[in-house]
C-alpha cells in the first residue's frame, strides 16, 4: 500500500514537502509514514489516505490500521469504521481493544459495544439510548462521542425537538476540539441531524442548506455526502424544480457507488414522487401503499379527498411539515377545510 502511495506522488509529481503543504503535516512526518514504514498516528494516515487514495480509502485504512496499538489511534478506528459502517471491522478492533488498560480506551469499547449491538439488531433502540446514557464518561472527547451518540438514537427516534435541546450544548464543544478527524466526523453527524430537522421540521431551507453544504466539505462517508445532497435537493421543491432535480441526481448517484444500492434505488421512486408532484406529471407516477406522496397522487388521480387525507396524515406521522406543504395546499384546493389540515398538524 505504500508502494502504491509512493508510485501516485510520482505519477503526480508529488514531494513530501509539497505534500506535507497540501495536508498539513511535516514532510519528515510524511517520509517517516511513507518510506521508511514506520507507524504514526491515525489523523496523518486518514489525510494521506484521504488526499492520495480517492476510491480506495476504506481498504487502505483496512490496511493501515491493522498497525494501530495505542489507544489514542485504537479509539479513532473504532469511530472511523463505525462511521462506515463496517460491522466486521468494528467487532475486529473493539476485541483488540478491550485488553488494553486505557481509561479512555474502555470508556469508548463500552460505548461502541452498544453501537455494534445496536447495528446487529441485538437491542432495540430505546434499550440502546439507556445505556448509551447511562455510560460513565470521563475524558471531554468520551463526553462528546456519548451525547453525540445519544442525538444519533434520537434521529432515528423522531424525538427531533430533544435532538435540537440536546444538539445547542454539543455544538459548542465540537467547534472548540482542534482540527482533527474525530471533530470531522462528529460534525459531519452532527450537521446530517441538524440539518435533517432545519428542512423537515422546522422548514428552514436556507439553514438546511448551510448544515448540508458544510457537511460535504467534510467528505466524510459517500452515504453522508449523498444524504446531504438530498437535503438540498429536496429544499428546492418550492424554488427550484430544476435545482431539485439536479441534486436529488447527484444524491442518488452518489448513494449507487456504495453497496447501498438497493437503498439508492428505493431513494431515487420516493424523489420521482416528489418530482411527478412538483411537474404536475400524476399520470407518469407507480403507485406504492406505503409511500405518502404517491399514496396522495393517487388519491389527487382519481379525485379521492379522503386517499389525500390518508396521505397527509402519514406525511405528519413522519413529521415531515416540509412536503407535507404540498398535499396540505392541494388538500385546500380540492376544498378541504383549512382548520382540519392545520388542526392534524397540530396534533402532531
């Protein structure tokens, strides 16, 4: 692998010094790393990896972290493949871990044991924020990771307005880490929640757009990328069908290049729906039950109010208020009552 590292500076014409300019560390650092393979620490294997090996990162840190033995890169692995999503990886590092006596180092293998649980189906997510809560954490970096791990649980919760209580105190400490992977990637999860909430609930597309743009530059996950591609793509609904269209493509595109690509597929109907909707083209829509809005194009088709109803209901159930702007004005120009759309909003 390094091999590979050194033949791409060459190709590109690449020292260490205008590397080390390009990535923010020393070039005898980068010599030590790529040379004379000596081991350093995670945050400069993660930079090179990430500025040299476009497309291949994931099976270089594979292979790079396998030389990992001090806790303060072990507890960095853990959040890198949990951030990927690698299951395998995950269980490989938190067993090497839990015999080393590090404080902090057992604080973090005891809170991605319930993440790895958690990712295997093994507990339920109430059980997890529970534990995840009632973990005892000590260093400023396990106190951060803990609520940030709490926010994650309550994303999938729904539990959006505590998400946002609890997002205003752990921003704050996120902006005063140094620059660094694991401030990336806590922001980088921090921002997918943030801005989730800024577009769906709180209907903010100006603050959901920022969160999303600022997540990108952090390049953390192809999933995340893609996921705020949506976001912005989705904000444009009202503004820009055309601007809608284009990222709602990138974000699927993007998605495709994962093995998430079944996910990517189920992704790219459910923004045919909001496409069809926005284009006023009902008649080119699959119909699909468990879809809101295609459950309301059908009902607009056949001119079936109550159809409509049902998917507004469903939409708020979501606590989706961002689209559900659009079957609540085609409900009131079908003639629906007003007070009844808004009273159903409310109930949410």
């Amino acid at each position: 692998m390094r091999d590979k590292i050194s033949k791409i500076m060459e190709r590109e014409s690449l020292t260490y010094k205008s590397l080390a300019k390009s990535i923010g560390w020393s070039d005898g650092v980068l010599c030590k790393f790529i040379s004379k393979g000596d081991t350093v620490k995670f945050d400069v294997v993660y930079d090179v990896v990430s500025y040299l090996l476009e497309g291949e990162e994931h099976e270089a840190m594979k292979y790079f972290c396998d030389e990992f033995t001090k806790p303060s890169d072990l507890k960095l692995t853990l959040e890198y493949f949990s951030l990927h999503n690698d299951i395998s990886e995950l269980s490989k590092y938190l067993n090497r871990s839990c015999g080393i006596n590090n404080k902090e180092l057992k604080e973090w293998v005891e809170l991605y044991k319930i993440v790895l649980s958690l990712k295997r189906e093994e507990i339920s997510l109430v059980d997890a924020y529970d534990q995840i809560k009632q973990s005892t954490c000590s260093s400023n970096d396990s106190k951060i990771q803990q609520r940030i791990m709490e926010i994650g649980i309550l994303y999938k919760m729904d539990e959006f307005r505590y998400l946002l209580h609890l997002g205003k105190k752990v921003e704050d400490q996120i902006e005063a880490m140094p620059n660094c992977f694991l401030k990336k990637s806590f922001k980088a999860k921090y921002l997918q929640h943030k801005a989730y909430v800024s577009l769906y609930l709180n209907c903010n597309t100006e603050e959901a757009r920022k969160c999303a743009k600022e997540g990108i530059k952090y390049n953390m996950t192809k999933v995340l990328n893609s996921f705020f591609y949506s976001i912005i793509g989705i904000s444009y609904t009202y503004e820009s069908p055309k601007d809608m269209i284009s990222y709602l493509k990138i974000s699927t595109d993007v998605l495709s290049q994962t093995d998430n690509f079944n996910e990517a597929m189920e992704m790219s109907k459910t923004y045919k729906h909001v496409i069809n909707i926005v284009n006023n083209e009902l008649d080119k829509d699959d119909y699909n039950s468990k879809e809101p809005l295609s459950v309301f194009i059908s009902g607009k088709n056949s001119n079936n109010q109550s159809e409509m109803l049902i998917a507004y209901s469903m939409i708020l159930k979501d606590r989706n208020f961002f689209l559900s702007k659009i079957i609540s004005d085609e409900l009131i120009s079908a003639g629906c009552n007003p007070a009844l759309i808004e009273s159903m909003r409310n109930i949410v």
